[in-house]
C-alpha cells in the first residue's frame, strides 16, 4: 500500500509540474519569437522565464544571446533594457552547477565581453571561488576587463583580491595610468591603508594576511597620492588615463563670452557675441579671455603641453558636423611632434554651427584603444538650433556603446549647458561632471 502510494504522489507531481526540458524549450521559443518581432517586453519576459527555469542550459544560452543583441536591428534603448535583464536573469539562477559554470568562464572564457559580463554577476555570489576568480581577471591583458574585476574587487571588499591588487600597483607604478589609480583606490578601500608604494603594501600583506578582515576595515573617500609631480587639469578636471580623446563643443555658442570671476556674474548672463560694456551681460570690457571658445583652446593646449610620453590621445570637435585632430579610430603619442601639430590645429579652431553632441561621442567610441573622453560643451544637443534632441536616447546610445568597454567620460559645462544630460552621462559611465565657471 505504501508503495502504490509513493508511486501515485511521483506521478501527480511529474503530471502538476512542466519538467524542466519543457520549460526552458517554452521560454526559449517565445524568446525567438519575441526577438523576431522585436517586442521588447516578451523579450525580457521570456528571459524572467529561462532564469526560472534555474539550469545550466539557461545560463548558457543567455550568455550568447546577450553578446548577439547588436545584430538584430534593435534600437539603442532596446538593446540596453534588454541586456539589463539578461544580467538579471543571470544574477536569479541559483543551480549549483549552473552557479559552478558562471565562476569558472568568468576566470576561463575566451571573449573578452563575456567575462565582463560574468564579472557583474560573479561579483554578487559570496564565496571564495567567485572572489578567485574576480581575482584572476584583474591581471586580465584586456584593460576592460581588469578595470571591471577592480572595481568587484572593491564592492566586494575581497581578501582574496588583494595579493592581485598589489602586484598589478607594482607592474603599472612608473606609468600611474587609470589601471593603477583604480587599483590603489581598491586597496584603500579594501585595506584602509593608503600606503605609497606596493612594495610597502606587499609587507603589509605579509604581517597581516593571514588574520586580516576586511569587515572590520572602516572608509570613506580616496583621495590618491600621485608623488611630486601633479596631472593635467582640464578646468580643473585631473587627468589621469593614459588613453585619451577630447571632445570639444566648437559651436556657435562657444562665442559667448562669460562674465569676469571676479564679478561673480550671475548664472545665465553671457553675452552671445561678447560685444558692449554692461557687465550685467556679461561682456565686460569685451575681454577676449573669457570667450568660451578662446577659453576652452587654451585650456587644451595647457593640457596638451603638459602630457607625458608614454599617453596616448586625439582630439574631437564638434558643430554641424564631427571633425579630428588625426584619424579618429587612433590614438597617438605625446611626442614633441604630435603635440605641437595638435596645439596648432587648436589654435586654428572657430565657433559656429549647431550642437551634435551625439555624433561626436559616436565618433569616440569608435576608437578602441581609448579608455578615457573628456567632454566639453555649453549647450544642448541639437542638429537644427531649434529643436533640441531628446537627450534620453544620447544617453541610451553610449549606454549601448560602453556596456562593455567601460569607458570612463568626464563631462565639462559652461554655464548654459545642459546640466541634468551632462551629469548624467558622466554619472552613468565612471566619470564625474564639473561646472566651467
């Protein structure tokens, strides 16, 4: 009798419960379905459904879809709601095997976005196998890759992290490019010693390794100690990366001339061709110094005369149109060479057009060496003077561009400029917006 009994419990349960197969071929199916209509919702939906499905096979399947989705003629805000939701789906799958499978091709797979990928799920499972291999990938070759382990290993406030983090501070300490300054800023954090070198951390790690607990550690902000020599500053924007392009509003705007500092001229009150004596318009004595154009040219060449050799940079302006330096898919050294032919294409820079800022960053991003843009502009979008652009989609666009690469931006207004847009795309890409006043 008991036996009969435990066969029909079996039975109603494999009748009342679609098996596992069933399930993710379902949620697979209207995954398809969905993509080929391109129903952004039922896309997302049918991911919801693969991670109930809690499998391996799950997991795999949506780690190859999610590096397909530039293919499949989706529009930018689409692309990135729904790579969204594959991390998601990815971050709900609890199978230990599945689990297993995700740790071990965040440390072993060969595509470089996969890894980035897995790194931003990893980075939430607390164990000592997701902090290792967090840890292997920041020695990873490919900078998008290391910078993203760094940045886990900070959040998780790893151990196991840290014997990494020191040897890569002590690999990049004579060049201090953004790889090292992220990695100090780790171990700060991590550690709560800021020391000055990595040798002073390697014996540090010797004495304390083995009882140290970073839960005990308290932190606050990093201010990083860069020795006797200090970094350029853009408007006072430090600049640390080695790997650089400028992005330079050069429309008609950028004639304005801004009210003297030491007036403390209201926010709003420039005048557009800088002509007259009023100060309340902010032209002054038509001090030809505080054209934004003249202003933002020979803070750039500042910068530029000041880089090392061992950076790598270009130059993008922008108006009715996206022009550079040299060719925009490149970087180029600060030679004495190089420098001098960008100052003397700065110089010869004018103010006029219109503002298409988003054409500019398109340009950027197709560079593949940079890892660093610096933003500069006073205005809003806009490709006729009238309309300005809907600047959601600007920002869905770099979204959508930078969801690997991890490129850092730092935005650069002058008063006028579109401030929310500008905040936000610094906010939403590692960097930080400063006001130009």
């Amino acid at each position: 009798m008991k036996k009969a009994l435990s066969i029909l419990f079996a039975l109603s349960f494999l009748i009342s419960t679609p098996t596992l197969a069933n399930s993710y071929t379902s949620a697979k199916k209207k995954y398809k379905k969905a993509l080929r209509t391109k129903n952004v919702d039922q896309i997302i939906e049918a991911l919801q459904e693969l991670a109930k499905t809690n499998s391996l096979k799950a997991v795999k399947y949506i780690l190859t879809e999610a590096l397909r989705l530039d293919y499949y003629g989706l529009d930018d805000a689409a692309v990135v709601k729904i790579y969204d939701a594959a991390l998601e789906a990815l971050r709900e799958i609890s199978d230990k095997k599945a689990i297993q499978y995700s740790i071990k091709k965040c440390a072993s797979h060969r595509s470089w976005q996969v890894r980035v990928m897995l790194i931003d799920v990893v980075k939430r499972y607390n164990s000592k196998a997701a902090a290792k291999a967090i840890a292997k990938n920041i020695k990873h070759k490919h900078q998008p890759v290391a910078l993203a382990a760094i940045q886990a290993a900070k959040e998780m406030r790893s151990k196991e992290c840290i014997p990494n983090l020191i040897y890569v501070l002590k690999k990049q300490k004579k060049r201090k490019n953004l790889t090292w300054i992220e990695t100090k800023k780790a171990l700060v954090h991590i550690t709560g010693k800021d020391f000055d070198t990595a040798e002073e951390y390697s014996k540090w790690w010797k004495m304390a390794g083995s009882h140290f607990n970073p839960n005990r550690v308290s932190y606050g902000n990093t201010i990083i100690r860069l020795g006797k020599k200090k970094p350029p500053k853009l408007f006072g924007t430090e600049i640390f990366s080695k790997r650089i392009i400028f992005v330079l509003d050069v429309s008609g705007s950028m004639t304005a001339v801004d009210p003297p500092s030491n007036e403390g001229g209201r926010p709003g009150t420039i005048s557009p061709s800088g002509g007259g004596n009023n100060p309340a318009t902010g032209g002054g004595q038509n001090n030809e110094s505080r054209r934004r154009i003249t202003r933002a040219k020979n803070e750039l060449i500042k910068v530029v005369k000041m880089l090392d050799r061992d950076v790598k940079f270009n130059i993008i302006v922008f108006s009715s149109n996206v022009r550079s330096w040299k060719a925009p898919e490149k970087l180029f050294w600060a030679s004495p060479g190089n420098k001098a032919s960008a100052i003397k294409w700065v110089q010869g820079l004018s103010a006029n057009g219109f503002t298409w800022t988003d054409e500019a960053l398109k340009e950027a991003f197709k560079n593949q060496e940079v890892n660093t843009i610096y933003l500069l502009s006073d205005g809003s979008p806009t490709k006729d003077g009238q309309n300005m652009m809907d600047t959601n989609k600007i920002l869905e666009m770099v979204k959508k561009l930078n969801r690997f690469r991890k490129i850092r931006i730092f935005t650069l207004g002058f008063i006028g400029a579109n401030r929310p847009f500008m905040q936000s795309l610094a906010e939403q890409n590692n960097g930080k917006y400063r006001d130009i006043k």
